[in-house]
C-alpha cells in the first residue's frame, strides 16, 4: 500500500537559490511591462547601430563603419541596462515602497542584489543577441574569441552593476532619474561609446579610456576589430569600478 500523502503544514522560509530565482523572474517580469525601460535598454542600441552604419555622419576612422559601430552599442546595451535602468528602477523601488515590503520577507540584501544582476544578464543576452543579427545583416565581420567578448561584457555589467546600486542608494528616486539619464548621455557622446576613444581630442581621450564606458567600447573593439587576445587594462580598469561601486552600493543602500 502506498503511504498516505502529508498534508501537514511546513512552515519555513524558501531556499536562498529559490529566493534568488523567484525575484529574478518578477525583476524580468516589471522590466518587459515598461515599454520606457525596453525603448532604454533595446530600441535606442538597435536604432543608434542602423544609423550610424548606414548614415556617415561621424569620422570613426579607417576600418568598416560597422565593425567600429558595432562593438560600441554592445557596451551601450550593457550600460543602459545595467546601469541606467538598474539605478533608476531600484530608486522608484524604493520610492514606492516595494524595497520595503522585500526588507520584511526572508530575502536578504545580498539576495536581491543578486537577483537585479542576474536579471540584466537575462535582458542582455536578449540584446546581445538582437544587436549581432541587425549587425550580421549590415555586413558585420567579428574578429577575436566569443569567450573574450562574454568576459568583457560581464566584466562590464558588473561595474556598471554596482555603480547603479551605488547612486540609487546615494539620491531620491527622482534625483537618480535625473542624473543617471545624464550621465547615460554624457557617456554615450564623450565616453568612448560612440565615437571610438583614439577619434577623441587627445585631452579627453585618456579621461574616457579610464572611464567603465570607454574600457568596456575599447575592450570589445580591441578584440572583435582586431582579433586581439583579452586586453588586460579595459579588465583592470572595470575591476576598479566595480570595487568602487560596490563599496559604495555597501554603505548606501537601504531597504527604505
């Protein structure tokens, strides 16, 4: 005979991985409802690496047009989604009081954070992989090993991670709009995204290869233009953004 099923009541708190996974499908689920965070995070890269290929309206040097162009909006996809979006969203969290009710569950800081980064991972690769078919159909010829590409571009979100944590915890929900669309454009105009960082004036130049927009848009170009191994100084310098963000993002988040 079989046994009796067990009705009896098991309360408890959900396994730290199943917590994790659970707030990364609601974080996936409030990023595809927000066509402002989808037009952010897919349809401005899309629009930008049309335009700039097939429009030449900026001197991007001697090699293709899209092989230039191409490796810069993948830094842009993960800038905007990592960064941009993640700030912004985490600061109206807050704002509206959903942080709070988290605070208050078996889900612990760590775990949320968590769960937001592998959330941007999941959209990215959506993007990713949207913006190299638009590139294969405009002629595009990568160079260099995938695995070095997916090294720097998680090397990326993880700066860009920890530095939307750090100014959604430093400002009010509406200040960290303001200022991360600000940064988001001074970054894509002067930070190496768009125009390569050699095309810069020379002053300004050495300031975006430090920056986390212009290691990452150097590093990928590095690699996919010129088939180049894995350039340690773009990983060095998004190694040192990211310790900065997530000191920062330690010292200032908060539930509420």
């Amino acid at each position: 005979m079989t046994s009796p099923l067990d009705y009896s009541p098991a309360p408890g708190a959900a396994s730290a991985g199943r917590r994790v996974r659970s707030q990364t499908v609601l974080e996936l689920g409030t990023t595809l409802r927000n066509g402002e965070q989808l037009l952010l995070t897919l349809g401005i890269p899309l629009i930008l690496l049309v335009a700039l290929t097939v429009v030449p309206i900026l001197d991007l040097g001697t090699s293709a047009r899209i092989d230039v162009v191409t490796p810069g909006i993948l830094a842009l996809a993960v800038m905007s989604t990592a960064f941009t979006g993640l700030a912004i969203a985490t600061g109206f969290d807050r704002r509206a009081g959903a942080l709070k009710f988290l605070g208050s569950t078996p889900l612990s800081r760590g775990q949320l954070l968590t769960a937001k980064f592998f959330a941007v991972v999941v959209t990215e690769v959506v993007q990713v992989a949207l913006i190299t078919v638009v590139a294969l159909l405009l002629d595009w010829h990568p160079q260099g090993s995938p695995f070095e590409v997916v090294a720097l571009l998680l090397m990326g979100t993880a700066a860009f991670c920890s530095l939307g944590f750090a100014l959604s915890g430093l400002l009010r929900a509406e200040a960290t709009l303001a200022v991360a669309n600000a940064i988001y454009l001074l970054l894509l105009l002067g930070g190496g995204v768009i125009i390569p960082t050699d095309r810069l004036p020379v002053a300004w130049s050495a300031i975006a290869s430090g920056l986390p927009s212009g290691a990452l848009a150097n590093g990928l170009r590095t690699v996919l233009i010129t088939g180049a191994t894995l350039p340690w100084s773009c990983v060095a310098i998004l190694a040192v953004w990211t310790v900065i963000g997530v000191i920062v993002a330690v010292k200032t988040f908060r539930w509420e």
